[in-house]
C-alpha cells in the first residue's frame, strides 16, 4: 500500500483499489449490522413494554390494597366536572408521582394525549394490526383492564348481561381462585377487555362489528418474524399475583365458536356455567372454574 511522489520519495496512502475494498467491506458489515440493531432496538421496546405492564400492575395491586382488595373500575360512571374517568386518572399520582390535576379526564382535545410518552403506553403502539399508532384516543396505544373479573356487585355483576355493568364496578381481587392464572392487564387497543377481545381466531378483524376485540386487534406490537414468537402475535400480560409474562395467540384461552356473537358477550356468570367452556378458560378471564 503506498505510492511514488516525483522526488522518489513514498508516502503511504491507499489505492484505488484498496479504497474500493475498504468500502464494499464497510457496506457489507452494515448491511449485516443495520438489520441486526434494527431487532435489537425492537426487543428493547418489548423490553420496555413488559416493564411497563409490570408498574402498572404493582400500581393496581397498591391500590386494591389500599381499598379493602377492590380494584379501579375500567370506567367510573359517576358524573363529574371532569368528566367519567378511566382507571388510568385513579393510578395516575401512584405512577406519575404527582397529582392529575383540574383538567378534563379525557384531555383537553378529548384524545386522551397526556398519556403518549408515559408509562400507560406500549412503545410498539404503531406496530398495531388495526390501526397502528392512535392519535384520536391515545388509550389504544396502551393496555386494558379484564372486567371479567367478579366485582362490587357480586352475583348481581355476574348475572348481568349488559356490559357497561361490568365497565363500571370496582372488580374484587379476593374473588381470584388463582392469581397466577387469570389475566389482570393486558396489551390492547382500549382500556378494557374481556374473553371476547381476544378474538376466535388470528384472521379476526376488528371493527366493532366483527368476532374480535381490542387484545386481537394489538396483535403485531410483539413477537418476531421467526423462532418461538412467531408472526407478530404476541401480547404482554399481568396476572392477578403480578407475574407479567408473553403470551402468544393460542396460549390465551377463548371459548368455543358459537360464543363470539356480533353485538352479543357472555357475563361472567355465563362463562362459569357453561359446560362447554373449558376450566382454563374460566380460570383466565373469572378466576374460577
């Protein structure tokens, strides 16, 4: 390496060659690099995720705790100058370490925006099947409470068929059978969920008119595109006992068929009785079988 100056004296430097070498070598470790970081930088978001769903749920727990094992309502129902508030404003000083403030519960646009950039917010959000990154309710980019749970109304909660019912009371953790087992937060598009989010199948759509949910409709913030984790269909979520682990699709119960019905769910009464519903299945979304 190296050339003649008109003296006769060297000076080292590089050939054309050896310069062309150089860069086809350069562009090759990137183009091995760039994918490499690009996954890398992804896992760290799931990573992220994960972490969040866990403060979450130590908050949720905190709260149960402090009020006599009940839980926040998805939704409280009793009007206000602020407006109906979701269990978010009721965790909000517990996470965010100061008060929420006078300001309307839904923000000030209605989008729910104080909420982009917090610990209420999944850092894969745009990665989203349906929808992908939310700027009209910033609820979807986040997680959603199970109201499947039983709740202040005890057996009247239970047999209710109408859903707002089950939105609006405070679910009781001491009605859990088995807290490792049943799902307390979950990654979503919405702040509440059931067995019916789920969705019966990977191909379900959401649209608010199809046999799916808020759950199947965040499907592709997680997962990679081979292993274990395959197609994206992964979700970050917080049992009752507050373990917080990935579930794929199939790994999250749901109920036969016949059960995801347009514009119709099954209580959780329901779901207990019916003899074609699998124990797991209760033991997930109720917490009993």
């Amino acid at each position: 390496m190296g050339y003649w100056l008109k003296n006769g004296k060297s000076a080292n430097g590089f050939t054309l060659i050896e310069l062309l070498v150089v860069i086809g070598i350069i562009a090759v470790l990137i183009g091995i690099l760039v994918p490499t970081l690009s996954r890398a930088r992804s896992y760290a978001r799931d990573v992220v995720c994960a972490s969040n769903v866990r403060q979450i749920s130590t908050a949720l727990l905190l709260y149960a705790t402090e009020n006599r094992q009940f839980l926040p309502p998805a939704e409280d129902g009793g009007p206000t100058a602020q407006g109906p508030a979701t269990w978010h404003v009721r965790l909000w000083e517990h996470l965010m370490k100061r008060p929420f403030g006078t300001g309307p519960y839904a923000g000030d646009d209605g989008t729910y925006a104080y909420l982009r950039g917090t610990v209420f917010e999944c850092p894969q959000a745009a990665r989203s099947r349906v929808g992908g990154f939310s700027t009209a309710d910033h609820r979807n980019n986040g997680y959603a409470l199970n109201i499947s749970i039983v709740g202040n109304r005890g057996e009247t909660g239970l047999s209710a068929a109408v859903q707002l019912i089950r939105v609006r009371e405070n679910k009781k953790l001491s009605t859990v059978n088995d807290a490792s087992r049943t799902v307390l937060l979950t990654d979503a598009r919405g702040f509440y969920v059931e067995y019916f989010d789920r969705g019966r199948a990977l191909n379900s759509m959401d649209a608010g008119i199809s046999n799916a949910g808020g759950m199947l409709a965040a499907l592709g913030r997680h997962g990679s595109s081979s292993g274990v984790l395959r197609k994206k269909e992964t979700w970050n979520i917080a049992s009752v006992d507050g373990s917080v682990r990935a579930y794929r699709f199939a790994e999250v119960p749901g109920t036969p068929d016949t059960y995801y019905v347009v514009g119709s769910r099954l209580s959780p009464r329901q779901l207990l009785n019916g003899s074609d519903i699998s124990a797991e299945t209760k033991r997930f979304w109720v917490g009993k079988k």
